[in-house]
C-alpha cells in the first residue's frame, strides 16, 4: 500500500487527536472515580472500533 504524503499528514493528525482526546478522557473518568483498570478498558475498546473502522 502506497501512502500518499496527504494521507500521512492526515494520518498522524489523527493519531495526535486521539492521543490528546485519551488524556482528556484519562481526566474526567478520575475525577468521577473511575478505577483505573475500567478507563483503560474503555479506551482500549473505543481504540480499537477506530482502528478497525480506518484500517480495515
């Protein structure tokens, strides 16, 4: 697969987006109280419906 110069730029746009959206996630789950183990399970399954809707 040849990925154009664009497609890289938006690509990584994307992973900046949901590195960031992942820490404001991080913060609103701990201050509900939320046990760590249970925002990283969500964030793994919001992460990976992303990355099976992208890549596939």
């Amino acid at each position: 697969m040849r990925v154009t110069k664009t497609r890289a730029n938006l690509m990584l746009l994307l992973a900046a987006i949901i590195w960031g959206a992942g820490y404001i996630f991080f913060q609103d789950g701990y201050q509900r109280h939320m046990q760590a183990g249970l925002i990283n399970a969500i964030r793994g399954f919001v992460y990976a419906g992303l990355a099976f809707i992208f890549f596939s």
